[in-house]
C-alpha cells in the first residue's frame, strides 16, 4: 500500500465499513429514552445514559477491535472464519471429523451475523425516513413504502461491486461525519455541562442508581456500536490501517460530537427525547438532513451486506457451505465479490422485516442481540486463536478474555429480556442459517467418509492396470482427497470396467488455510509411471477453484482429450429416520449451490457423473 492511496482506501472504508455504526446516533439515545421517558426529566439520567454510550463505544472499538481483534486477521482478511482458518492452519482438524465445538460456535456467530444484516438496513432506512415526520405528518402514510424502494434499490446495485459501490458512498459518509459533528459541536456550545458525560463514573453512578431498569437501558446503548464486526469482517476490502484511520481521524470526532449534542438538547429540552438527532438541525436543514442521513443509513446497510458476501465466500471455500456462485467486482482485490444468493437472501429479509414491524422504534427491540451475541463469538474464538496460534501465556491471554467477555456478556444479559418484544426475528434467523450450516458441514464430513470407502488403494489399482489388455484414448481424472486412494472404482462396477485409458490422473484441489495461493505454487504433477499420474491444485479460501482454467498449463498430455470422472450422491432411505433426513437436506443443500462442473469451471463435454448410492 502506498501513502497515495491510502486517502482514496480511508474513503472507501467509510463508504463500506462504517455505514452501520456511523448512523447510529439516528436511533440509539431515541430508543433509550422511548423505552424509558422518564429518564429524560432527569439531567442526572442523562448524563448518565451518555457516559455509558461514550465509553461503551471507547471499550469496544477503540479497546477491543482497534487494539486487538483487527490484529487478528489471516493474510489481510477478517472475521471469526478468517480467524477458525488461522487455528486450523496451527490445528489441522482429523479427516473427516465432523465440524468440532470451536466451529460450532464460530458458525452460530457467523449465523448470527445474517440476522444482524437484515435488522441493521431495516431499522436505518426506516430511522432517516422517519426524519420527514419531524417537518411534516404529510409524509407518514409513504414512509414505510418509500424504505422499501430504497432497500431494493440497493440490493439492486450489489452486482456492481464493493469499490464502486464504496468509491460513491465514501463522499457521501464524509458529508455525513462532518454534517453529524457540527450540529453535535453547536449542541455541545449552547450547554458545556453535557462534557461531564465524559467522567466513567456518571456511568456507573446510572447504573448503580437505577437497578434493574438501568441495566436494561444497557439493550438500548448496544445500538451505539452496532456494526462494530463489520470493521473485522470488511478486513479483507481495505486493510487494517485504512479502517483505523478512519476511524480515528473522522468517524469517532463525528460520533461523540453528535451523542454529546443530543445529550445537551435534552437537558436543555427533554421533549425533544422522541426525535433528538433531527432535534439538533435547524428547521431549514431538515430535509437537507433527511436526504443526507437516507443515503448515509444505505451505506450502512453496505457494510453489513458485504460482511456478508465475505463471511459466506469464506465458509464455502472452509467447506462450511454449499458452493454458492461467487463473482469478482475488482481486478485490483481479490477480496472484493458479489454474491448473487446471499444478495437475495438479505433482500427478502429485509423487506420482511420492514413490512413486519412498520417502524424503527418497533425494530429497536429486535436489533442488538445478535449484534452482541456475534461480539461475544468474537471474543471466545480470539482468546483461541492469542493461545494456540499467537503462543500467549494464559496469564496475559485469560486476563483479557475475562475482560472482553465481561463486557459482552453484561450487554448480552441486557438485550436477552427482549426477545419476546422482538429480538426472538433475528434469534430465529441466525438458529436457521446455523442448522443448515451445521447439517451440511456434518454431512460433508459424512459424505467424505462414505466416498473413502468406494475408492481402492492406489497400489491395487496399479497392478490392474498392468492387466488391462487395451487402452482407450485420452485420460480419465478423478478428484480424490486422499492421493493414495483412487476413488469410486473400489465398488463401481463399470468404472472398473470402463476406465481403461491412455492415462489416469488423480486430482486433489486442496483449499490453504491461507487467503491466497502463488501462482508458482498452484500446481504440481506427479508422473508415477504406466500412465498413473497425481496432482495437486491449491487455491486460499478466498479465491474460488478454477481447475479447468489451470489444469491445462501444467498437464503433460492433451487436455482435449480429458474426461473427468465425478461422483453424483444419492440419498437413500436406509438406516433411521434422522440418518435418512440429514441425507436428503444434505443433498438437497448440495443442489441450491454450484455443482462440481460449474463450481470448478469444468467444461460439461469432459465430465461425466457417476452415481453414488449415500450410507452415511
């Protein structure tokens, strides 16, 4: 990275990585104050409700994500799976062990992660549009209609990519920091006192005030750092350095200036608590701002959506998912994709949740569990990765895991009483999205178990060959994990009849634990005699394996003449009912992805399917 365009990547990130947590003083001081009014007649609530804000967002980002979890990344990229790919790289898993605790727990937050992305667009878009009722009720009959147009609009736009998308938004956040810090700076001017907010001690004085009640105010601060993962799952867009600058140099000033402004229109007008952020803007620069802040609160919605096409790109390329199209949006990073299912996937979330609950102040209850259940993943899966990877001590790595999840799960506790009042929507997407995670990463490890035992030892196939009296034309390529086996032949009855060619080749397409593979190191060929050969084609798990674009530069023989062999697995209904069930959703799940030809850029003339009964 150079200094010269360092700038242009800052301004990416507050085009992609900031949206979310940069639009939060839209809804988080509202929603505190909706749950509970009377704290606006209180100056001393007040201050109180601020500190916990400001130092809520200095503890988890400034602290913990800036300081240590961005330092986590795997070659640039961020994110629990990022971080699971790192520990299996120390690690490597057994083969086919089924998915252990650590990736159980990382694919719940990944999942979690999907509900978040439906509930943080929803809220924001709805959270700016509202800002019309503050300078007319003429506009309240098309809010809900005219959120939903700006939701699909952006989902419409995905396919264009993560830099072009960024490159139009990043201009767009910086009007918006610098907007949200002079309407905080002039608040902050007309009533000083409200820096008192800055002493700690106001926080816990709130807390220790107001018992229970206070402690659940902490459901609704957790919406001051929504979108705080987004910095570690954008990782791989932009880089650390960029984030963190932005985040210093523009973000932060822009945010604690705003929450300090609505802190002081309130305590000079606590009847402002139902719309503080447009309280604050000069009644000539509403619609201004409802224009500005609708853009900014789409741009939020980008940080999450393209969390998202990275989270899934990893899972798949870890074999965690089904192989979903993925397609590049930059010839510059390898980083930046699109994909099509994840895309609509969020989209049809989105507008549901939008027609559900027909107002931000109805969705403030459902956003911040899954935001804080996510942090919480973050921090356990961390504390992994500082001792079996870093080599840390435990007397510096547990110290600071007791830190980091004693700030979690105090926030988790608040915002678990709100799932009947709504946080139960994104609780139930992210349980979904984690069961079929959870059923198609156990019936890979399954699935790969059950092909092991069709295949025959490599040396028993050798010496068949020696027998076979003629050869056909051309080679026959079989995709095999294990290159001492040659797979389906050990109990396919015409594959061992039928595979007599010229040349047998055995592929293995291994995905690194690492982000990226050289090119130098792509793929390599083993000649092991009478027309047997073995290869190995390496791709990261970022980038996508293409073996029919690279098999033909390395392959000793003609690659015209190539035919692969590739198994097609059926469900069958022996065994019980449940083993039955895992295998058809798992042959199912197989079907809404890519198949084998399409996801390893085959051409179709050179592939054949070979049946595959499951026991699993």
């Amino acid at each position: 990275m150079t200094e010269k365009t360092l700038p242009v990547l800052m301004l990416g990130a507050l085009g992609v990585v900031f949206g979310d947590i940069g639009t939060s003083p839209l809804y988080a001081i509202r929603q505190v104050f909706h749950d509970t009014p009377a704290y606006a007649q209180d100056p001393a609530a007040i201050i109180g409700v601020l500190s916990l804000i400001l130092w809520a967002i200095i503890l988890a980002v400034c602290i913990k994500y800036t300081i240590f979890v961005l330092r986590a990344d795997h070659d640039g990229e961020g994110g629990t799976l990022a971080m699971l790919g790192l520990i299996q790289q120390h690690n490597p898993p057994k083969p086919f062990a089924g998915p252990g605790a650590l990736t159980l727990l990382v694919l719940f937050g990944s999942a979690l992660l999907y509900g978040d992305g439906m509930i943080t667009p929803s809220i924001s878009v709805l959270s700016a549009v509202e800002g019309l009722n503050v300078a007319t009720s003429a506009f309240k009959p098309y809010v809900l209609p005219l959120s939903a147009i700006i939701l699909l609009a952006l989902f419409l736009v995905q396919h264009r990519g993560t830099e072009a998308v960024g490159t139009l938004f990043g201009p767009v956040m910086l009007a918006w920091f610098t907007a949200i810090g002079a309407t905080g700076l002039f608040g902050i001017i007309s009533h000083p006192a409200v820096l008192a907010s800055f002493n700690p001690l106001a926080g816990l004085h709130f807390l220790l005030t107001h018992g229970w009640t206070g402690y659940l105010t902490l459901g609704a601060v957790v919406l001051a750092f929504s979108g705080v993962e987004a910095l570690f799952a954008d990782l791989g867009h932009f880089g650390r350095r960029p984030i963190i600058l932005a985040w210093y140099f523009l973000v932060l000033p822009g945010l604690m200036l705003n929450y300090l402004g609505q802190g002081a229109l309130l305590l000079r007008n606590p009847h402002e608590a139902g719309e503080p952020f447009f309280g604050l803007v000069p009644h000539w620069g509403i619609y201004p701002m409802v224009i500005l802040s609708t853009a900014a609160t789409v741009i939020a919605s980008q940080a999450l959506i393209s969390g998202a096409f990275s989270l899934t790109r990893q899972a798949v390329n870890l074999g965690l998912a089904p192989r979903y199209a993925v397609r590049h949006t930059s010839a510059e990073s390898s980083g930046q994709v699109y994909m099509p299912v994840v895309n609509v996937f969020l989209m049809i979330g989105c507008l549901a949740v939008v027609f559900g609950f027909r107002s931000s102040d109805a969705l403030g209850n459902a956003y911040g569990l899954a935001v804080i259940g996510t942090m919480t993943i973050t921090s356990i899966v961390f504390f992994v990765v500082t001792t079996r990877v870093w080599h840390w001590s435990l007397w510096a790595a547990v110290p600071l895991m007791i830190a980091f999840l004693g700030f979690d799960l105090t926030f988790l506790g608040a915002n678990l009483v709100k799932i009947l009042q709504g946080a139960w929507v994104p609780l139930v997407i992210g349980i979904f999205v984690f069961t079929l995670l959870a059923v198609w990463t156990l019936g890979r490890a399954r699935y790969r178990r059950a092909l092991a035992g069709w295949a025959m030892d490599i040396g028993e196939f050798r010496a068949g060959m020696k027998g076979w009296a003629s050869r056909g034309a051309g080679t026959a390529v079989f995709l095999t994990s294990d290159l001492h086996r040659v797979p389906l032949v050990g109990r396919h009855k015409w594959l061992r009849e039928n595979c007599s060619y010229e040349n047998v080749l055995l592929l293995k397409i291994e995905t690194s634990p690492s982000p990226y593979v050289a090119e130098s190191d792509r793929v390599t060929v083993e000649d092991l005699g009478n027309g047997l050969f073995t290869a190995i084609a390496r791709f990261g798990f970022m980038e996508t394996p293409c073996a029919g674009e690279v098999l033909p530069k390395a392959l000793p023989f003609e690659w015209e003449s190539v035919v692969f062999l590739l198994p097609q697995p059926i469900a069958t209904d022996h065994g019980s009912f449940w083993r039955s069930a895992l295998q058809r959703v798992f042959v199912f799940l197989g079907s809404t992805g890519l198949s084998p030809i399409e996801w390893f850029e085959i051409p179709a003339h050179q592939a054949v399917s070979v049946g595959l009964e499951l026991d699993m």
